[in-house]
C-alpha cells in the first residue's frame, strides 16, 4: 500500500527533502528547515506549513528523516573520534589532571573552585563528544566511562562535582522517547 502523503513534496527534488531532513536532524526546527529550503533554492517550491507537517508525518517524511538521522550521527561519530593531539584529547587531559588535584585535595575553598572547573571541563568534553545532543549508545558508553573516575571518591567529594551539573540532565530527546 503506497503512502497517501508521498507525492506531497513532489515539487522538491531528493536533493532539497535530504537537506530539509538534514537540518531537522540537526534541531532545527520544521518551519526554519523550510524556509531555509525555500531562501537556497530558486526553484523550490513552497507550500503550506500544514503541508509540510503531513510529509513529516507522512511514511515517506519519517523515513526520510530517519536516513538523515543516521547520516547525522554518522558525521557526528567522526567528529568525536577525533586523532590524537585534538581538543577532546586536550580536554580529557585536563579533566583527569583536575581530578587528580581535588583527589589530593583537603583545603574546602580549594576543592569548590577544582569541582567548578572540573564541571565546566565535563561539559565542554560533552559538547565536543555529543555535538548534536543525539544521546547515542555508543557516544553515552564514552561519556559514562569517564564519570566512572568519580566512583571512588567519597559522596562528598562526589556532590561537589556532580551536584547541578546540567551536563548530567537528560535531553529533550531522550526524555521524549520515554
């Protein structure tokens, strides 16, 4: 049985419903995707925002949106496993010689200001491993092994760091797919 909405963005080429797909996939949302589209290209044509929530919809729009889903992450992926000597190196670096430090450390004033930037540090890794907030397995594994340092500090020690960190909340994204 064909789609009832397949033929709603006939008047799209495959090349302009990819991109489409490709920023959604990025958080961009439907009606910024669309007029992105329509300002680009010249020959595309417009339709209404309804229409556009249909194909979205639609078989055709959902399989679409999963191709460019998976191109996404798949780009993302190379981003993150970066070589050797690049800034998520650096950065994990830095986040293990600051847990280093705070394990050492007994003077309080001391451990606030190492737990403040070792948050700040286990932010911008997240950034750098998950730059689309895609929550993949894979990417999560990574992100979880590094937090797996901290479970042998004391709940104290561990609060410090752990406690307000909105790199730690879940996604818009994963919340919704619970």
């Amino acid at each position: 049985m064909a789609d009832k909405y397949s033929g709603r963005l006939a008047g799209w080429s495959d090349a302009m419903r990819l991109e489409f797909n490709l920023r959604r996939a990025r958080g961009y949302k439907i009606n910024a995707s669309y007029d992105y589209i329509v300002e680009k290209y010249e020959d595309a044509e417009e339709y209404r925002p309804q229409t556009m929530y249909t194909y979205c919809k639609s078989l055709q729009g959902l399989k679409e949106y999963e191709q460019a889903l998976e191109q996404v992450r798949e780009e993302a992926k190379e981003k993150m496993y970066s070589h050797r000597g690049s800034r998520l190196d650096a950065l994990i670096e830095v986040a293990e010689k600051l847990m280093l430090h705070f394990r050492l450390s007994t003077v309080s004033n001391e451990m606030v200001k190492l737990a403040g930037e070792i948050r700040s540090c286990l932010g911008e890794i997240r950034q750098e491993v998950d730059p689309y907030g895609l929550e993949h397995n894979q990417v999560q594994s990574h992100f979880e092994k590094l937090l797996g340092g901290f479970a042998g500090l004391g709940d104290k020690k561990q609060n410090m760091i752990l406690e307000e960190a909105f790199w730690l909340k879940p996604s818009t994204t994963q919340t919704e797919s619970n």
